[in-house]
DNA sequence: GCCATAACGATCAATATCAATCATTATCCA
DNA sequence: TGGATAATGATTGATATTGATCGTTATGGC
C-alpha cells in the first residue's frame, strides 16, 4: 500500500472512531508500528490528528463527537453496536438494516475487508469511504427522515441476495414478537430475514415490553439478540426458555 | 497506445480508486514502470494528478480550485445545471444519473414537487431533506469514490421503472457516439435510456472531442444536449445536420 | 515510593523507489 | 526512403521507506 494512502486510512479511522490504538492500525493496516508511530508524527506535525500515548485521537468535529454528549441510549447503543462489530470476521457478507443502532454496528465496520449490504442511506455514506469494504445498497422508495430505502424495488432487490449474517433492530418486543412502526419496513424486513444465514438483533433494553405496530417476526426468530445491562430479570428467563442465544453487553 | 491515451487512463484510473501504484498502471497499461514515472512526471506537472512515493493519489477538490481551468469548468456545470432545471416542470418524473454535472442540477432541484430516481448517493443525501420530492433510490453495487450504484441489482432495478426525463453527462462525445469511461456504468446507463421518454445529456464543451473507454450511444441519441458556450462551431454544425435539440448555456 | 509493564524515540540493515542515463525502437516529416 | 526526433525499456547509483531492535521514559498497580 502507498504511504499517502496509508496516512489517509489512518485519519479515516480516526476520523470514525474518535480514537485508534497503534496496534489496531498497525493490524488494520499490515504494516509495523514503527511505521504507524512515523505516520502519526508525520500526522500530528501536519494538524490532521492529535497523538496521544497508545494512538491517536482525531481533531475537530468528529461524528463520534458529535453523538458523545448524547443520551444514555446511545452509549449503550455504542457498546452494543462494538459488541456486535467484535463478532463479525474478515471476509462475512453481512446485511445491515437502517436504524441508530445499526449505525453504531457500521461504525466499527469501517476498513474491515467484509462484503456489506445494506438499505440505509447513513450507513452507505459512512462505509462509501472504506476501500476494504464491498458495499452493495439496497434501492427502493427513499423513507425521509431515516433514510431508508424501502418498497417493492427493496423486496424485490433484496431476492436476489444470500448473506451470512443479518444484523437488524427492532421498534419493540413484547411475548408475542418483534415489532416494528412501519409496515413498509416490515415488508422487507421480513425479506431480509429469509436471505440471511444468522440473524442478529440489536436493541437496547428500553425495547423490551414496548409494542409497535406491525409484527416482524416471533420472538425466537433471531439466532442471537444483543441488548444492554438494562434488560430485566423476566425477560432474561422468558428468552432463556428459548433456542435464541441471549448477550448481555455491560 | 498513444502517449496521450495512456495519459488519460492513468488519470481515470486515479479518480476511479483514488489511489494507483506504478506496479498497478504498468501492470493495467502493459508498459514500463519507467514510462509511467514519466507519465506520472507529466501530469504531476500538469496538475492533473499528484505524486506519491510508489504511485499516484487523484487531485481532490482542494487542489482543483487552484486550478483555473477546473475551476472554469465547475461555474460552467453550476450554470449548465441551472439551465437544465428550468426545464423540469412540477411532477415531473426524472431519472438523474450520477455524476458533478447532474449533482448541479440536483440542487437546483430541491424543494420542488417531483418524483426523482437516481443511482447515485451524493444526490440522494442532497435530495433526502427535500420534503416536496418523492425519492426512488437505484440500488446495487456502490462504485467507490464516485458512489454511484452498478451492477446487475441496478439494471434489475432501472428495468421496472419508467420516468418522463433522464438528464445524465457523458465522459467523452466523438463523431461515433457518446463515451463513458466505466463498462459497469455504460450497461446501467444503457438501461437508463431504454426507460425514459425524453433524454437530455448536460456535459460542458471540453467533453466534445475526447474519447473514453466504453460506447454508450449514438451521438443522435438523445433528445436534448445541453453543453456551455465554449462549443466549437464545428461541433454546432455537426449536431446541427441530426435531430438533437442544441441548448447553448450562455 | 517502587516495580513491572508498555510505549517511546533513535538507530541500523534490508528493501523499495526514484531520477538520471543510455541504447534501442517507433514515429514523423521532408 | 532516409534522417531527425521522440518515446520506450533497462540499468544504475542515490535516496527514501520499512521493520526490527535497543536503551530510555512514561504509566499504572501495589
């Protein structure tokens, strides 16, 4: 790989995380730290990131930053959407439905060599910029607001695709299932269900016992949920009564 | 090859991957790495592109500024983008293609009841918080850097639409036809033509005359061009003695 | 405060890339 | 055609980058 192309992934990454360690750079990267700590001087002289012991940290506006002053939800989401991340392996094929939680998902996915598909139009512009990434999108009526390309191009779109793992989240789960608000939502995600090999869902705690309007899905569909410290006792044992394998991320 | 075609492609392939090694451009243009440094030395000194130790890195948008001629080009694509949109009618359904020339028109675009499809991901972000245009959303693979969707997912998806307008650019226009410089690009945008009514090619002059790899159309093709005032006569009479309707953008 | 550990900067040998040069080949023009 | 000019590919010495290693310095736990 060139330097400058080097460097450049290095503010990239810095840029999505907010932080980045020598060794994950070094790792990401395939080169040696002595390489990475002259990148980083040259980096730091330049202005374009602040070194500090261990790594780096990106200067300016950061869209970590951004979010960081932001709610509880959302820093439990973050820690939701690293655990996911930590699960996924060099070279998955992953889909990835819109939502916050999702999002924080993608941002741990930036310059990983995976095959990436997904409807949402934030996690396609966050991923556009990772060479390592296969970023395949899924078209459809663009949903304001969120951003999320639903109708009948998506189902029909989302056909013709097989992948390993589907990483989703949901409106609200009660006894009876998964729900989502919006029905065109739930039209294709129950598609994304059928394509996908594993399926993974991301939610934090406040989710549970809430109802939204349409049903996704039975509540022992996904192989795995990922939820927050939050979740209640009952719910722990009600999803223990079933095949879904439930992590808990503190 | 000519010197000066091999020139060209060291330049597309730099804006295509942001990034060549000289191994990549002998490999690619089945030559020296010699004649590439000397290439590379070349356009380096042109400003066309920028050197790097081990390849090559595409001039962003900061460099171009500098650069009177781009920049020339750019207030020529502003205006040329103008003129194109006051031609869209309320409720128009229009296909955009991607690209800086389409872009200009897209902003022009905001806030106007409209129905709009389009493969490409900067105009859909620019398009997503206009509340007044209904937004279609081509899928399929994300072509890096430019963020246009590609691939079979897109034509699958182009095939069940039908809009009233298409307004695209071109990369190259000879007396043979118009040129594009992606195959991938040139079969969506094959697609495209087949599903308007109307088919309207923004380009500014300085496309007139230069050749790109892939053949798209006949230069007749279209029903309208819109290109700046720097058109050569020579040009004028030659779309003159077709069908096309010449709009010249003062 | 003290130790263990981790990170740092400096240095060196190995490697990769560069610019300059030269002989050969292709192209142009009379 | 023939001569001049330009472009090409290979080579070479110079230079820059890289990865490993070393002694030094900062950090965190006890």
């Amino acid at each position: 790989m060139l330097p400058d192309q080097r460097r450049e992934k290095i503010v990239e990454y810095a840029e999505n995380n907010g932080y980045a360690s020598l060794q994950q750079l070094a790792e990401l990267l395939d080169t040696s730290e002595s390489t990475i700590r002259r990148d980083l001087e040259y980096l730091d002289g330049k202005g374009q990131v602040r070194r500090t012991r261990g790594g780096v940290a990106y200067v300016g506006e950061s869209l970590t930053d951004f979010d960081e002053r932001t709610t509880r939800a959302l820093s439990q989401k973050k820690r939701i959407g690293r655990a996911v991340a930590d699960l996924i392996e060099p070279g998955d094929s992953i889909l990835l439905d819109g939502g916050t939680t999702t999002l924080e998902v993608a941002r741990h996915l930036v310059n990983r060599p995976l095959q990436v598909v997904t409807n949402s139009l934030p996690i396609a512009q966050l991923l556009m910029n990772s060479p390592e990434t296969e970023l395949i999108l899924i078209g459809g009526y663009l949903y304001p607001k969120t951003g999320v390309a639903l109708g009948p191009i998506a189902v029909e779109a989302l056909r013709t695709i097989r992948v390993r793992r589907l990483i989703m989240s949901v409106g609200g789960i009660t006894r009876e299932g998964m729900f989502n608000s919006n029905s065109l939502l739930v039209e294709a995600e129950q598609r994304m269900l059928e394509t996908a090999e594993e399926v993974i869902v991301a939610v934090d705690a406040g989710k549970f016992g809430r109802n939204a309007l349409s049903k996704l899905c039975e509540l022992d569909r996904p192989d795995r949920i990922f939820v927050d410290s939050g979740l209640d006792d009952n719910w722990k044992e009600i999803l223990g009564s079933t095949d879904v394998e439930l992590t808990i991320v503190e």
